[in-house]
C-alpha cells in the first residue's frame, strides 16, 4: 500500500491555461498533477518549445524576445538550457508555473514539459494566443 500511496503523490502529467499577454506577449499557466489530478508542488521539470506535434526536439525559430518565468514569483527557472528555447524550471508549492513567451512573429510553437523522461505536448499557440 505504501507503494501505491507514493505513485499517487509522484507528478503524473502538466495542465495548461493559455492567455495573450500584453503586446506579442502569451502567458502560459502550467500546474503539474499528480494521477488523482491533484496540484503536485513544488516540481523540477524540464520546459522547451518545440515545432513537432508530439514534443519531439527543440523549435527552429527563436523567440524575439523573453521566454522564461513570468516576473512576480510565479515559479522558478533554475537553469536556461538553450537560450529561448529549453529551460530546468520549478513550480510553487502549489505545482504552479507561469510561462511567459514574448514574439513578434506570434510564433505557433508547441509547448512542452518532459516530466520523468517522457514530454508531452501542454499547449499549441497560435496568434491569437499572443497580446495585440
């Protein structure tokens, strides 16, 4: 029982939320979940962007501007891993994170978290996702 108890707590899967920002900005409300779909916080989980459907390598375009945590303590980046494109990030204590994407091209990546080796795809932006 002890077993089944810890797999339950373990981070299962990502939710994501996706709101225009100000201008070219998409923020992207990420809550990590345990397999009851309750919040799992505070979790180490690695972030990119990505061009395929299935979260499959790093995008080809950069970003414009900032991709990282948004500003006023809505999670942690911990480490940039490829600038704009890959970051080690951490969730509040109540397994939240708000991404935030600045791109004048209003790129339609794919957002992705990889959570113990297996990605999956979170959020697919479109123009509409970004601020006027």
């Amino acid at each position: 029982m002890d077993v089944e108890w810890r797999q339950m707590e373990q981070p299962a899967y990502v939710t994501a939320v996706v709101t225009p920002g100000a201008s070219t900005v998409c923020e992207i409300a990420l809550t990590v979940r345990n397999s009851n779909a309750a919040p799992r916080g505070p979790t180490m989980f690695y972030l990119f962007l990505s061009d395929s459907p299935i979260g499959a390598a790093l995008t080809a375009v950069t970003a414009s501007g900032a991709v990282n945590v948004k500003a006023g303590g809505f999670g942690s980046d911990i480490l940039a891993l490829f600038s704009k494109k890959a970051i080690l990030a951490q969730t509040l204590g109540n397994g939240t994170y708000v991404l935030s994407i600045t791109d004048a091209a209003k790129s339609p990546f794919k957002v992705c978290v990889q959570l113990d080796g297996v990605a999956q795809v979170v959020a697919t932006l479109a123009t509409a996702s970004y601020g006027p």
